[in-house]
C-alpha cells in the first residue's frame, strides 16, 4: 500500500514537471511572436511617417519630473512600458533633456 501511495506520488510530480516544461516552451514561442509583431508595427509606423503614440501616464511622468521626482518617474515609466530598470533610468533621464 505505501509503495503504491509513494509510486502515485512520483508520477504527480512527473507530470506536474512535464506541464510545466510544456508552459514554459509555449511562453517562450508567445514571447518571441509578440516581439516579431511589435517590431513589424514599429516599421510599418515609421515607413508610413506615424508616430507612435504616447501614453497619456508620460504626462504624468513630465509632471513628476518638474517636481524633482525622479525615482518616481522612473517607477511610474517601467509601469507604462514594461521596461527594465537600467532602460527606464536611461529614458527618464533623456526625457529630462
């Protein structure tokens, strides 16, 4: 009964272990089609003479940028974009310019 019970768990695991290799695999093929996309959109705006919109949260940023705060924009920039810390301290700082 115990070995039955252990040889139950074992295969839980396995299984669990396997979903998630699986998961994981998906989210990479995701992550790599929405990086493609995003990059056809940006040329196809930038051959059609577009600018890319911008979201209406960076008037917040300018506003805390005239208030001398940095740290928030930069928290606030990483929230709008998704970007990582170092791209969002390089973009707030350029944005001060």
């Amino acid at each position: 009964m115990d070995y039955a019970l252990t040889l139950a768990a074992v295969a839980l695991l396995i299984g669990v272990y396997l979903n998630e290799q699986a998961a994981d695999r998906r989210a990479k093929r995701l992550t790599l089609q929405l990086t493609r996309l995003e990059r056809k959109t940006d040329l196809l705006l930038a051959h059609a003479g577009i600018p890319e919109p911008e979201d209406p949260r960076m008037a917040e940023l300018d506003a805390l940028l005239t208030q001398g705060k940095k740290i928030q924009a930069i928290k606030l920039h990483r929230e709008v974009t998704g970007s990582d810390l170092v791209g969002a301290k390089e973009a707030v700082e350029r944005r001060m310019r």
